[in-house]
C-alpha cells in the first residue's frame, strides 16, 4: 500500500508540474513601446477588453500590451511614437481615429491619429474578425484627441 501511495503521490507532481508549464507557455511575449509608462497607458491597460471576437485575452511579458488569440492574431502596444500626417487611409472607430498600414496585407497595423501617447494594434486577418477596433476603441478613447483625420475633400477643397 506504501508504494501505492508514492506512485499516486508521484502521478500528482508529475500533473502539477506539467500544468505550470502549461500555463507558462500561454504568455506572449512582447517589448514595450517607447513611451509605454506614460500612465495614459496604464488607463488603456487596464479597460482592455477579455474577448475580441472569439479571441480570448492572454497575459504578455511587457508593459503596456495585449495580445489576443492562440496563436495571437491581435496585438497592442500602447506607447508608440504618434504618426504626423499622412497620405494612409485614416477613419474614426467608435469615437478614435486609426490609421491603416496595408504594407504586410494580409496583417494590417493601425496606429491611433492624434492622440499622445499613440496605441498601435496589429490584426493577422487570417485569424481575428472583423471587430478588433470596434472592441479596442473604447480603451483607447480615455487618451485624449488633439487631432483628427481628414478627408481628402477637406484638404482639396
């Protein structure tokens, strides 16, 4: 009966510690934006959503971020230098301007227009819906807007 009980003893510590690796690789890691201690980050950090889409929120290794997704299809980095003008297609979601940069299509990156400090998200539509931005908005709208985006009749005339 003794080595009943060390074999069932040793069963446990072998599931105990294979369900600390587990959840150890779950983390994403991340690096830090420039400027993500800026505590307007810290407000964004913390109104992050659980779930975009079906996406389930995951924990990340860095300051200020987010990541979605198993393999993570959604990325977030609060701190990012803000982007001046620009001819890249720029509109507002829920309230906050983003521009789109298609360069890596079929992953697109969009930045936050006029707002310091910047939030830049990164979206591998192969993996995540459509709803990213309309669920991410909302974080990102406690920084405040100093500049919004422009339709090109606004600058033609």
């Amino acid at each position: 009966m003794h080595s009943l009980a060390r074999a069932a003893s040793a069963a446990v510590l072998v599931c105990a510690s294979t369900l600390s690796l587990t959840a150890c690789s779950g983390t994403v890691g991340m690096t830090p934006a420039p400027d993500s201690n800026d505590p307007a980050c810290a407000a964004v950090t913390v109104r992050l959503p659980d779930v975009i889409g079906e996406l389930d929120k995951r924990e990340t290794t860095a300051q200020a971020t987010g990541a979605w997704g198993d393999p993570a299809a959604i990325l977030l980095h609060c701190g990012v230098e803000p982007i001046g003008p620009t001819t890249m297609p720029c509109f507002t979601v829920n309230g906050v301007d983003w521009v789109r940069d298609d360069s890596e299509s079929p992953v697109f990156r969009f930045t936050t227009y006029g707002r310091t400090p910047a939030v830049e998200v990164v979206i591998d539509n192969r993996e995540a819906s459509g709803s990213a931005l309309l669920d991410l908005s909302p974080a990102v709208s406690v920084i405040d807007q100093t500049r919004s985006c422009l339709n090109p009749e606004d600058v033609t005339g």
